[in-house]
C-alpha cells in the first residue's frame, strides 16, 4: 500500500473488522515491497512521485525474480539426488519430493504427495516407532536435531534393501519446526562389499 493522501485512510479501513478484507485473504498490509506482491496507489500521484513509485514497484518485480530463481534451483536440487527425498509435514504428510525409485516405486510424485511417510516408506498405515524399528521424524522433534536410522525396505520388485534414513529439521522464523527433510540412501552395495 503506498498512501498518497486521505484515499490510503479510507483503503486503510477496508482491513479493519467492519469490511473485514480478511474474507478474501487480503487483510495484511506489507510495509515493504521485498513483501508484497501487489502495490496500490491510493490517492492521486504526481510526477514528481513517478521515480519513487517506479522503484517501489521495480523492487517487487526482483523479489518476484529471485523467489522464481530460488524455487528453480530447489526443484533441481531436488531432482539431481540419486537418495530419496522427501518433505515432510508436522503431521508426517509428504508436501515435496524426487522421484528417486526407492520412495515412487514407479508411481508418480503426484500419487505420493499428501500421503504419510510411513505409508511411502514402509507401505504401513502406523509410524515407524517400534519396539524394532525407530522413527528418526519422531527424534528430530523430540530433540531438534538431525536423526539417523537404518531400516529395511521393500521396493516394488519385492527386493529388500538396507537404507540409511537421515532426517533433517526446518525451522520456522519463531524458531520451531516446521517440516522436515527426509533422505533415504540405499547401502545394500555398500554393506555387500
């Protein structure tokens, strides 16, 4: 919002609990452009504001940039590992992953997305936690650091494999964790030789 005269008071209040712009997700003001992702001019501009708002909006237009850049490189990143690599939610929900053949099992990501790690992993409607077997999700957030556990998995052929299982938090800006990444790294060869 850039407030040029008594327009941004009025554009100000439409956010306020009698027009509740909240309806529509729109009830936080940004007060920076490197923020928002859209600018209003309330109220009437001059010439000599043009170079100001020409910035302001120039701003935006490289944050948009560099968050394009970033979500690119990610994917990337994502899709170069021969490990499997998921994200996963609090609630151990897949929100991201490759589409390495020790989680998709030939399946298409979109078919793992939304579904449980331990469902992807060990074909299992319960978590890990076993007597037998841990969950390293469960240890990162009992302890906020990164957990690592070998576990046994049968892949689509019906092969067993010795996988290393290392999981790695994220935290949010409050300092909490929000998601976690999730590696899956196949040592059957390794552990052969």
């Amino acid at each position: 919002l850039f407030g040029t005269a008594c327009c941004a008071i009025e554009l100000m209040a439409t956010g306020a609990s009698h027009y509740d712009l909240g309806r529509f997700g729109m009830e936080v003001f940004r007060a920076s452009p490197r923020q928002a992702d859209l600018m209003i001019v309330a109220g009437r501009g001059s010439e000599k504001m043009g170079p100001g708002l020409r910035q302001v909006y120039d701003q935006m237009s490289e944050q948009e940039a560099e968050i394009n850049l970033a979500t690119s490189f990610a994917s990337a990143l994502l899709e170069a590992s021969p490990d499997g690599v998921l994200v996963i939610d609090r609630d151990f929900r897949v929100v991201n992953c490759n589409s390495s053949p020790l989680i998709s099992d030939g399946l298409g990501r979109e078919s793992i997305l939304g579904r449980h790690c331990h469902e992807i992993i060990h074909g299992e409607e319960k978590r890990c936690a076993s007597p037998t077997r841990s969950c390293p999700a469960e240890e990162v957030l009992r302890t906020g650091r990164p957990a690592r556990v070998v576990h046994e998995l049968t892949v689509a052929d019906g092969e067993t494999k010795v996988c290393q299982v290392t999981t790695y938090p994220i935290f949010n800006r409050q300092g909490q964790i929000s998601q976690f990444v999730l590696t899956i790294r196949d040592m059957t060869k390794d552990l052969s030789e």
